[in-house]
C-alpha cells in the first residue's frame, strides 16, 4: 500500500466549483458593501416665474438670493432666501422649489410681486382737506403697495379727525388695479366723517357705593375742558374707552364688589354736538373675607405671618390686597435669604358674599451671595454698577435689597433695561446675583425758550451727559458722572454755565462738583446793571436717607455797571467791580414725597456762609438763611402748602457796609406776588429798591385739583425786609392775597399768579400778575 503525506491533490471538478462559488461571494459581499451617500445635487439652471405682473426685475429678485447656477442645492440657503425676499417689501408671495435636470436639478422661483402704487385718492374727506390728510399720512408714490402701512395711514387719518373733534370718524381704504399687465394700482382711502362733536360730559348709573368723582379719576377719557386744544379733553377713543372700563371693574373688585358689571354705556349727542356718555353699572354685593389660612410654613410661624397681612377675617375680600400680602409673606422670607420661596394665595368662595383666603407657603433652603456678575454693560463701568448694589458675597441673600439694588440701577437713567436674578452654583446654599443690563443713550443736546415776568424772553442751548467720563477718550462716557453746558440769552439775562459733577468721589458716598458760570443780568434795578462770573466748587454729603449737608467755595468777579447819571448817590457809590471770595454751607432736611408736585412731607433748609477776611477778596461779610416748608395732603387731592423764610446777612473784621448785590429783597413771582420785583424793602430817595439785612417772609397756599394736569391756587403772603441786621421787626410788613393756575403741558409745567396787595409799606400801585415755566424745588 501506498502512503502520503501533506496536501491531497482534489479532483478537477471540486476545484472548479470552489472556484465559481469564491467568485459568487465576492460579488455578493462587494453588493452588501455600505455605499457613500450621494452628495446634494447641484444647480444647473433658475427659472423666475412670475403669478401676475412682474413688478420687480428677475435680476433684482436674483440679487436678493444666496442660491447661486452651479452651487450645491441646499434647503437651508432657500428658506433664508425667502426670508430676504419678504423683507424687500416688494414680494406678496413667493415659493422655491427644486426640479431634475439632468445630472443636476433646476430651481423654480415661484413670485407674487405686490403692485406699485402711482395714485393715492381720498374721498369723503370735507371737513379735513385731502391735502392736509395726504401729508399727514406719509405715503409715497412709486413704492410698493403694503397693507401695513395702508393701516398706519387709516389709523392717522382717525387721529386728525378726532382730534378735530370728529369721534364717530371711520376711515377704510382698498386698492384698485391702474394697469393689471404693469402691475399698478390706486390706493382709495374712503372717509366717513361722522357728526362733529366731543364727549361733554361722562356720568354713571347705578353707583350707589362710589361718587360719580371718584369713577371719573379712574379714567383716562374726560369731558371736554375750557383748555382742550392744551389737554386733549373730550376725546373718544374707543380703544381707551374700553381700558377705562376695565379700570372701573378693577377699583370695584378691589373694594369687594367682585361680581360688578359694565351693564352699557349709552351715548347722547346734544344739540350742538358733543355727547354725554352714561355707564351703567350692576354693583352687586360687597364680598368679606371668610376663613384665613396659612399652610407650609417651617421657619416662621403662623403667628407673625398673620401679623404681616392686612386682609383679615372679616375685612372687605380684594385681590389687589391679597397679591400685595402675598408679596408681603415674599419680602418677610426673602429678606432672610428663601430665594426659592413659592407662596400660592388663593381666594375660594364660601356662602353668600364670603371668600375664603388661603395661603400655600413653600419655602425652600436659604440662601447666601456667592458672586456678583455684570452683563451688558458695554459703555458703563462695572464699578459704577456695582457701587449701587447692597448685598456682597457672603452676605445672605436679601431679595429685598436686590430688589431696591434694581431700583437704583433703573434710577441712573443709564439702562433701558435692568434684570437681577439668582443663578445656581455647585456650592449648596450659595447662589450668584447676576444683574444684566441694557444700555440706552443718556445724552441731550436740546434747544428752547421761555419767558417769566422777571426774565422776559430768553432763548437757550443745553448739552448734557448723564453718564459722563472725564478720562475716557474719546467717548466720554462710562463713568457716571454728570456733565452740564449751558448757554442762556434773552432781553433781559445772559448766562453761561459748564458744570461737572462727580458723584462718588474717591469711591465714597460723596458728591465733588465743580462749575464755571457767567450771568448778566439786566432786570435787577432800573438804575444799573449786574455781572458775575467765577467758579463754585461743591462737596455733597447724605447723612441718612432724608439729610444731607454741603460745603462750597466760590470765587467770582461782580461788576455794577451801566449807571444811570440819574441814580441816587447809594447806587452811584456801588459802581465798579469786586472780587467776592466766599465758603457756603446747607444743611438740607427734605422729607417731601415728591419733588415735582408735593402733597405731603416737609423740607427744611439752613444755609450758612461767611466772605472775606482770611478767603481774601473785597468783600467781607457774614450771613445765614433759614428756610422751611409742611405740605399737608387732604380729601379730593387738595394740598394746603405753609412756608416760611428768615435771613439776615451783616459785615464783620473790616467791612464797611453791605453790598447791594448781597442784600436781601423781597416782591416777585417767587415769594410776594403781589408786589414787583424787589418792591418789598427799603428804597432811595428816587424809589429805586436799595435791599435790607434781615428778612423775614411767610406763605400759606392751597391748591385744588380743577381737571386733571390743571390745579387752582389760593394764596396768602407776608414778609418784610429791614435795613439792619438781625432786625426782626415788624414796622414795614407787606402782604397779598391771590389766586393762581398750575397746568402741567406738554411743553413744561405752566404758573400764573395773580397777587394783590393788602399791606402795601408804601407801595402804590395795583394787582400783579405773574408768569413762570418750570418747576420749582
């Protein structure tokens, strides 16, 4: 027998097989092999095609695209094209869409242009010229026709009417074709007028538990005033109208009448026009707070929880007070550093008339300051962000003190918006602030005029910077500093002030600013002229939140001159130019709860100041002011003002005698208004005012409001001006009684009083009237 060893040599057959079925399993594995993914096609070709006219050219609408012949097709690319497109304006319509061609796809821009206007008609407009109404409305031909603006134009072309007293105005417009193969059209604005007239007067029905007074105060449409042309009285706007109602309902619910009704409003036209509006009201019962209950609570009890509420069992159920307690409870816990703090109050009915109150407390951990982030702040300075913050880390974390941090920042004026919340951090029981801000200018460049029964017509420029930097070139802005130029001219004043202000000076609590100042004044004396020009500079300290004191140096030129040939010999010797080198002091006390208009507080002044001697200069004198005033508000908003002055001003070491430029008058638009300018006091023999040492004055005023922005004024002054110091006599007293009118316009707040001497002290003459525009502090 034969052997072998290695490999057996196999038929013919079996190796042609294994053959043929290696082959077959290449092809099939090389089949199932994953293939790469077809790239996006590419563009070969697009076709604008046009529904209607084709108002914009194919290679303006081409421009506007980023889909490009011979780029890659991408669905992304198309829909910012579609947005680029509408945003034009002159697209109504359009579609994109790919389609094969070839080895490639062909892209089909499928447009509705919007029509051209080339004629804008009015019709129906009589009482209103289409002239006026076309230049109102600011349309311009040649554009592409946009029902936005057509509505805009609609809503203008109301705003005349109405303001010419045409309430029932209704204005529609449409837009008709010109040439539909051009694509141009007619926009038709179609004016029905309406009856001419106002709202006279509004009354109520149905208001058994509120005067007709008190609902009106809600309200933001009145009845026609004597001074509609100023305060826009008598005015209906329907828009208005209903969110006045709403603010009835709102002053109901609040006051327990919860299921109240606006039942109609009913409109009478009179005679000649003007209509009575009626609002009728169902104010169903006055609902009371039945059972009070608080859940949840852990780290306070129920007890002082209770004691914060002033909605109690039995007092009258109103939502405005149920939110204001509710965040009272929020407040109480926030300042303990309960960030997470949820309170759910809630009022369920229970009976007849009764609400049952209950408060759903979930407190959460407390929290403390980790870190303190600024964002947003692209101009201002972080420290000056930061200064006005009163929480640091490791501090806990007082909801309340971040709230009024935020009410500081917005008091800047330096943000369009500010936001403070609390961010998690890794560390338990801490969490960041971060306050985000939002920058807006706070720069002005302003330009007016004004006149006043002292000051006559004057004219000024103002350049001011609330934001202001005084090392940050070229900007100027970031630092929180307030810069100040202004530039006064009128017939009888000129002035020129440039002043800067650094509040947090050193990065304390204390204000240093600084001015440069001219004035000539003309109106002073009949007899000669005033100049005064020099540089004050001012330190400002708060002593508490209502006190604060300052401390001054001024160094100035005055110059008296222009005498007449005629005047006395008093005056004639006062001719000439002084250097006046004086420190000053105040110590401000001012409770007031609003420095625009006060209804209630007080406000006390005493300014001492002392010139010469060891300060130098050619004048040498002493003196002090002491100024006060108690405002107390009473019902139907009436403010009864008292205020009172004395001052007295003497020379010391070397002086001679008191120059005029610093003594003392009374008689104007701003303390005796019965009397001209300086009348009040001692006089030469020609009976040219020459002022006093001491000085003493007092006023009671009451004001009542008589529309809203306009204020009637009844008043009562007295005072005197003595020729020595510290004279207090009351030998040459002066007094008047007047009535007066306060209006708050759009162009400023308005004064006019009228005065009449009842003590006169010599004085001759008549009434006074007096005129003034802003404010006074």
């Amino acid at each position: 027998m034969r052997h072998f060893s290695g490999w057996m040599r196999p038929p013919p057959f079996t190796i042609w097989a294994a053959s043929v079925c290696a082959l077959l399993g290449a092809v099939l594995a090389r089949a199932q092999a994953p293939q790469p993914a077809p790239g996006p096609p590419i563009i070969r070709s697009i076709d604008v095609q046009y529904t209607g006219p084709g108002t914009v050219s194919k290679e303006r609408i081409l421009a506007h695209m980023r889909t490009r012949v011979g780029q890659p097709y991408s669905d992304q690319v198309v829909e910012q094209d579609i947005e680029a497109l509408y945003k034009t304006g002159s697209i109504l319509n359009v579609r994109i869409f790919a389609q094969p061609q070839g080895d490639g796809v062909k892209v089909i821009v499928a447009v509705q242009t919007r029509s051209i206007m080339r004629e804008i008609e009015i019709s129906g407009a009589e009482r209103v010229g289409a002239k006026r109404l076309r230049k109102e409305i600011k349309l311009k031909l040649n554009q592409p026709v946009n029902e936005q603006q057509l509505e805009e134009a609609r809503q203008k072309i109301i705003e005349v009417y109405q303001g010419r007293g045409f309430n029932d105005v209704s204005v529609q417009f449409r837009v008709d074709p010109i040439d539909e193969q051009r694509g141009t059209a007619r926009v038709v604005f179609t004016v029905n007028e309406g009856v001419r007239g106002a709202v006279r007067r509004i009354g109520f029905e149905g208001n058994e538990h509120f005067s007709e007074r008190v609902l009106r105060k809600q309200m933001k449409t009145r009845g026609k005033t004597p001074i509609y042309f100023l305060d826009k009285s008598g005015r209906l706007d329907e828009v208005q109208l209903q969110q006045d109602l709403d603010k009835i309902r709102e002053w109901y619910q609040n006051h327990g009448y919860i299921d109240v009704e606006i039942k109609d409003v009913r409109r009478e036209r009179t005679e000649k026009g003007p209509m009575i509006l009626t609002i009728v009201i169902a104010e169903g019962p006055q609902y009371h707070v039945g059972k009070l209950t608080v859940s949840g609570e852990q780290a306070a009890t129920e007890q002082k929880i209770r004691a914060l509420l002033k909605m109690k069992e039995g007092s009258v159920y109103s939502p405005k007070q149920l939110r204001d307690d509710a965040k009272a409870i929020a407040d109480a816990y926030g300042s303990g550093g309960y960030v997470d703090l949820v309170i759910l109050p809630e009022g369920t009915p229970a009976g007849l008339a009764h609400i049952d109150v209950q408060y759903k407390i979930e407190e959460g951990t407390r929290s403390f300051v980790n870190r303190i982030n600024i964002e947003g702040n692209t101009r201002t300075k972080d420290k000056v962000i930061r200064r006005e913050v009163l929480v640091a880390p490791g501090d806990v974390f007082n909801t309340v003190r971040v709230d009024i941090t935020k009410k500081r920042l917005e008091n800047l004026g330096y943000f369009a918006k500010v936001e403070t919340y609390p961010e998690d951090t890794d560390v338990p029981g801490r969490k960041d602030l971060t306050i985000l801000v939002q920058e807006k200018r706070t720069g002005s460049l302003s330009f007016g005029g004004g006149y006043s029964t002292i000051d006559q017509l004057v004219g000024f420029a103002e350049l001011t910077q609330g934001n202001f930097d005084l090392f940050n070139w070229p900007s100027f802005t970031g630092g929180g500093q307030k810069f100040r130029l202004r530039i006064q001219y009128g017939t009888q004043r000129k002035d020129f002030v440039l002043a800067l202000t650094e509040p947090y000076f050193l990065d304390r609590r204390l204000s240093l600013s600084g001015q440069v100042f001219y004035n000539e004044a003309n109106y002073l004396s009949s007899e000669y002229d005033q100049r005064n020009y020099g540089f004050l500079i001012e330190m400002r300290k708060p002593i508490n939140a209502s006190m604060y004191a300052t401390f001054g140096y001024k160094l100035q030129d005055i110059d008296i001159f222009n005498v007449s040939a005629s005047a006395s010999e008093a005056i004639q010797s006062a001719e000439g130019s002084f250097v006046e080198s004086e420190f000053l002091t105040s110590l401000v006390f001012d409770r007031r709860d609003n420095a625009l208009l006060t209804r209630r507080g007080q406000r006390i002044t005493l300014s001492p100041y002392v010139a010469g001697g060891f300060l130098g200069g050619d004048v040498q004198i002493y003196g002090w002011d002491l100024e006060g005033s108690q405002y107390f508000h009473f019902p139907l908003d009436t403010i009864l003002l008292i205020n009172g002055e004395v001052a007295t001003v003497n020379t010391w070491g070397s002086g001679d005698s008191v120059p005029l430029f610093e003594r003392l008058y009374l008689g104007g638009s701003n303390n005796l208004r019965g009397f001209p300018f300086r009348e009040v006091g001692p006089k030469d023999e020609n009976g040219e005012p020459l002022g006093g040492q001491s000085m003493a004055r007092a006023t009671i005023e009451f004001t009542f409001p008589i529309i809203e922005k306009a204020r009637g004024a009844i008043f009562y002054d007295t005072g005197f001006v003595n020729s020595d110091a510290w004279s207090f006599g009351f030998n040459h007293i002066a007094s008047d009684i007047g009535v007066g009118l306060r209006l708050d316009l759009p162009i400023g707040p308005l004064r006019l009083d009228y005065g009449y001497p009842i003590q006169r002290d010599g004085y001759n003459g008549g009434g006074h009237f007096n005129f003034n525009v802003g404010y006074q502090f």
